[in-house]
C-alpha cells in the first residue's frame, strides 16, 4: 500500500514537472537603419555661409572723445568723404588755441635772437665783442628757431587732432553695422562703423580641420542663396585661413562670387557652398556605422546577412576620418547592407528587420530584385 502511494506521488510530480517546461519564445526581430557603402565619384558637401564685401573697414576715429553726433545709420548707403560722425572739439578748439599761443610766442623769440646773433656778429666785426660772444649769440638763435619748430609742429598737431574729430567715409559702399551711440564716450580706435565698400562679393564659410587638405585655393565651388533654392551660380575660394580658430577648430574661407551673381546677392544673405571631393575608389560608410574590432587594433562594421536576417560584425580597414563618413580601405563590398546607427546596442547572430530612411524593409524589396 506504502509503495503504491510512494509510486503515484512519483508519478504526479513527474507529470507536474513536465507540464512546467516551456519552450523558450524566439527572439524577436528588432528593426535596424542599413545603409549600401557609398562608391567611387566625387561627393558634394554643402556648407552654411554668409554674402560679405570683399574689402570691408572697421571705421574709428583717430582721437578719443564724447561722440556729438552720427549722420548716418547701418543699410544706408555713403559717398566717399561724406561725414558719418563728429566728436565734440571743444577740447580740441582750446588745445589748438593754446598751440598758436605757443607758436607765436616761439616766433617772437626767434626774431630776437635773429637781430641780437646780427648785432653781435657786427660787433665782432668791428671786434667790439669777443668771438665766444658771437658763438653764443649764433647757438640762441638755433635754439630759438628749434623751438619756434617745435611749436609749430604742436600747433599741426592740435588742428589736425581737432580736424581727426570728424568721420568720413574712406570709399563708397553700405554702413553695415553700427557700434556706437550719440552722447558714448569713446577711446581712439573703437569702431564706430563697419563699412562694406561697393564692388565684389564674397560669401565666408568655415572650413573643418579634419579634411582641410582636400581644399585649395582656386577651387571651383557653387553658391545658393537660401532665399533662391534650386539656383546655383560658380564661385571660386579665393583665400583660407593659415591657422584654425582656436575654438571652433574651423578655417576662415572666403569665396568669391561670379560677375553675374552680384545683382542677385545682398549684404548678410545667408547662403550654402557645395564643394565637390574626390573620393577615389574606397567605398565609405558613415561614422555612426563603425564599431569597435574583435581586438583593439581593429575596426569592424554590423553586416545584415540578407538570406538569416542576422546581424554579422565584419572586420574592416579604415582610411583617413572625414567629417562625416569614412573611407573602408578593404572588408566591404558595395551591395553589403550596414548598419548605419545604433550599432553599440547590437549583438552578434541577432536577428534583425533592416529597413532605408524612409522606414521600409530593404530585405523584401532586393528578395524581390533577386527573383
């Protein structure tokens, strides 16, 4: 009876045993953003940039002072020699006055010590006065006509500091900014205007450090102004920074603008210049794509097998880092689909749903192709 009870329990736990076991769920397909590695040509890449003058002018006055009056506001346009600007001279009036005192007075003395060197030099004719006292009378007078020098030097000085009071437009052209207020102190120096003078156009962009080899001067470009989409005009880079800013670690590049393009373009238009780059024959992939290798030396890439639909860690070789994309020196194929993004969330064998920017599975659509 014992072992009857002993073998049923066995049999029940045995059987509740069998009922726990399940099988484990297969793992579900997780959608991935696959990209085919771009080929051989030349890439365009587009950089934002602003429609400066090509010569432009910091406009300050040469002396300092309480600033009077501004004839002139930014976006108008100016002659050559037309007043922007006046200081108040009353300072600069007395100075001058004082200079003439001065320099009249340096006048006077300089008559006198001409007729006392002429009297002493009759005299020693005569040989009423000794040599040494026409020596002496002949040196006052070169003091004398030092310091009416002297003085009238001052006194140039004084009007032009007086004259410096006024700002005038050095060319023609369009105030692009204003810097300063009427009734401002201001120090000699500080800009007052910043003038763009008529004539050629340019458009400043910034160049990155990583690829500012593959740049030069007099490389052909296009422009398209942002308020013009779809039209482009021919531009050339005309100069580029020797040293990177030290924040932005970007080169300062100027394009010129063709002849045709000055009468579509304004001063502070913001513009796009697409700059074409040789590429060679290594196919690249973007920078989110590459993942770390089997070991450290070595870079790899997630590789979507189109027949399982798993993920596969490809090992490649790399070229130089560009500031988008990547040159894969070998590894790769051009119909390989890889993982473009998120590929540190990956895992080898997983399965996968690949799918283009627009968010359609790519798998079906090449199944599709093969058949």
């Amino acid at each position: 009876m014992n072992t009857a009870r002993w073998i049923g329990g066995s049999l029940l736990l045995a059987l509740l045993a069998a009922c726990g076991k399940t099988e484990p769920a297969p793992a579900h397909a997780v959608p991935v953003l696959v990209v085919h590695p771009q080929g051989s040509g030349d890439a365009i890449t587009a950089y934002p940039g602003e429609v400066r003058a090509r010569e432009e002018a910091a406009l300050a006055f040469r002396v300092g002072g309480n600033l009077l009056r501004r004839e002139v506001d930014a976006g108008q346009r100016v002659k050559r020699g037309q007043l922007l600007a006046e200081l108040d001279v009353a300072d600069y009036a007395l100075q001058a006055r004082a200079a003439q005192a001065q320099y009249a007075a340096a006048e006077a003395d300089l008559v006198r010590a001409r007729d006392e060197q002429k009297r002493y030099a009759a005299l020693a004719g005569q040989q009423l006065v000794s040599r040494s006292a026409l020596d002496a009378q002949t040196a006052a007078l070169k003091a004398a006509q030092g310091q009416a020098d002297a003085a009238r030097s001052n006194l140039d000085v004084a009007r032009n500091q007086a004259g410096y009071a006024q700002l005038r437009a050095p060319v023609d052209g369009v105030i692009a900014s204003r810097q300063a207020e009427a009734g401002q102190v201001v120090a000699a120096g500080q800009t007052i205007y910043t003038l763009a003078a008529d004539g050629a156009r340019e458009v400043a962009i910034a160049l990155p450090e990583s690829g500012i080899r593959d740049f030069e001067v007099g490389q052909a470009v296009e422009v398209e102004l942002w308020n013009r989409p779809g039209k482009r005009w021919p531009g050339t880079i005309r100069e580029i920074a020797p040293a990177a800013d030290a924040q932005a670690r970007t080169y300062a590049t100027r394009v010129s603008l063709a002849a045709e393009a000055l009468d579509a373009v304004e001063l502070g238009q913001s513009a796009r210049v697409y700059v074409a780059h040789a590429k060679g024959g290594a196919l690249n992939v973007p920078l989110a794509a590459v993942q770390p290798g089997r070991t450290q030396q070595q870079a790899g890439v997630w590789v979507v097998d189109p027949g399982k639909g798993t993920l596969h860690l490809r090992e490649v070789t790399l070229g130089a880092y560009g500031a988008q994309s990547v040159p894969v020196l070998s590894g790769l194929k051009a119909d390989d689909w890889v993982v473009a993004a998120g590929g540190h969330l990956l895992r080898e064998g997983q399965p996968v749903t690949a799918v283009d920017r627009g968010n359609k599975p790519v798998m079906q659509a090449a199944a599709k192709q093969g058949d």
